[in-house]
C-alpha cells in the first residue's frame, strides 16, 4: 500500500538519531552516503519550527565518529553534545552591524574545524562564509528560512553568491517541515472525494505506484479528540521532506541557467516533491489532508 515506503516520526525530533528523524529507508541510505564527503555545504531548509536544528544536529552526530573537531554557532544551544565546541552567538546587536553569527563563525573558521555548523544563514555575510569555509575544505552544515529545496540558487544570488559558485560547493539540500500527526487512538476514516482526488492526482507520478483504492488507509482527525490527545485530535508530528544531492547533474543544470520551474520539474518529480510525500503520508493514514495543506503549500 502507499504508506509501506512512509517512514513516521510521531513525536517531535528533539534529540533523536539521524535514523529516528522519519527519512524513508533508501533516502537515508543516500543522505547518509552524501554526508560522508570531505568537505561541502549541507543545508536544511524550511521555517521556523520545521524541525531544521535537529536534522543538522542528527547529521552532525552520523558523522562525528570521524571527525574531531566539531563546531557550532547557535542562537540557542538546545543540546549539549559530548565532544563538540558548542557557542551561541550572543547579543544579536554589536553596534557595529556585524552579523553575530557571522563574527564568531569567522572566529572558528580559523581553528580548521572538520565540519561547522552556523544556525542560519541570513545575510551576504554569513552566506559568503559558509561559501568559504567550503572552499577551505571543511564540512559545513547550516539552515535556511525557506520554502523549497531548490530555491536556495536564487536565494544565495540575492547576496551575491553566483548559482555556479554555490553548486560547485554544496552537496546536499534538505527542505522539510513538521506536520501535525493523527491520534492513532481516536482518528476516523476518511472517504472523501477530496482526499481521493488528491490521492489519484498524485499516483500518477509516484515512482511506487499505489496499490488498490481499497488499501488506501486515509484518516481525518476527530473533532472532539480523545483523553491520548488531550482532546486535540493529533499527537506528534510526521517529518514531510524533499532532497537535492547537487552532484554533476544539478551543476549542469546550473551552469545552463535553468529556472526554478524547469529544476523543480527535473529534480523533484516522480513524488520526491514535499506535497507529493506529505500525500504518501495522508494515504499511509499518518496524517489528515487538512494537516498537510496547513504546513505544505499545494501545487497548482
């Protein structure tokens, strides 16, 4: 059925294993093979509470046992991880309109860290120093406040980061978001013709093409919830993702100019787009309709 290839996280990926973080089995294969390079950009994607800091975290930790020194420039350190140099970047305002992250990224940049983690990027400065450090050779891990995983070209060109120079360097994009999970106690079929058009508009580019409709296992929340819940009718959260490996292919792609439309429909069709996944999620009975279009943008 289309939920057998749905990996679920119901409860919120606070300090859980790269494994744990609901990664389909073959994309954590992939993602796990791409994170062993020596260097290059890794980026998660998404808004704010997406889940972005613990997938950085959760990679970071698959590949701490090969690296010794492991840095980190936070807003907020939400865990303290044994081994690493953990620092938070301290007042936002330094009077002199440096970017706090920024500066003490610099700082570390200097002692030849293996791998870095900046929180976010949010500036020209912090995008040229992730580029940097990149080029230097170290491994370097950051989020981005986004939508989508190749929106990322155009958003580093807005501070002066050229497509070709990006592509050369980065490796790996993660684009996700944290979508409400059904209560497994007191969720109710879902028979409806908008979860079934949804559903058939979808499995015509899935590349595991659904079973039979009568194995579809689509649930809705129940309004009144149940004492599990609180009440509420959803109880944790499902991890919904898109990826990009940016690898000969995609610095292509680059190189020729193409537009996001074109490099979306290149890279993320055949259902590795987020919409697509969150359905696999609604038919897999994980999640409710309403719950996905609340968090992923449906295409039109």
């Amino acid at each position: 059925m289309p939920g057998n290839d749905v990996a679920l996280c119901r409860e919120p990926p606070a300090a859980r294993t790269l494994g744990e973080l609901g990664y389909d089995v073959q994309d954590l294969a992939e993602i796990r093979r791409i994170l062993q390079q020596p260097d290059g950009i890794v980026l998660a994607v998404g808004p704010a509470g997406s889940g972005r800091t613990a997938s950085l975290h959760a990679m970071l930790e698959a590949i701490a046992p090969e690296c010794r020194r492991i840095r980190t420039v936070e807003d907020t350190i939400p865990r303290r991880r044994p081994g690493w140099l953990q620092g938070e970047a301290g007042d936002p305002d330094d009077g002199r309109g440096h970017d706090p992250l920024a500066a003490r990224f610099r700082r570390l940049l200097r002692s030849r860290p293996d791998a870095l983690l900046l929180a976010e990027i949010d500036s020209s400065e912090a995008a040229q120093l992730v580029l940097r450090a990149a080029q230097a050779g170290c491994r370097v891990f950051s989020a981005l406040h986004g939508g989508r995983a190749h929106h990322v070209f155009p958003r580093f060109r807005a501070w002066g980061v050229a497509a070709t120079d990006l592509a050369d360097h980065l490796v790996l994009v993660v684009a996700q978001r944290l979508v409400r999970a059904l209560c497994r106690h007191c969720s109710l079929p879902d028979d409806s013709e908008a979860v079934r058009d949804a559903l058939v508009r979808a499995a015509d580019g899935w590349r595991s093409p659904p079973a039979a409709r009568d194995s579809v296992q689509a649930r809705m929340v129940n309004p009144g919830g149940c004492k599990h819940c609180r009440g509420e009718g959803y109880r944790g959260h499902v991890l919904v993702y898109e990826w990009i490996e940016v690898d000969s292919g995609v610095r292509s792609l680059v190189e020729e100019g193409v537009g996001a439309t074109e490099m979306e429909r290149r890279l993320l069709a055949d259902g590795r787009s987020l919409w697509e996944r969150g359905l696999r999620h609604v038919a897999a009975g994980a999640t409710s309709l309403g719950a996905l279009r609340a968090s992923v943008r449906e295409p039109r």
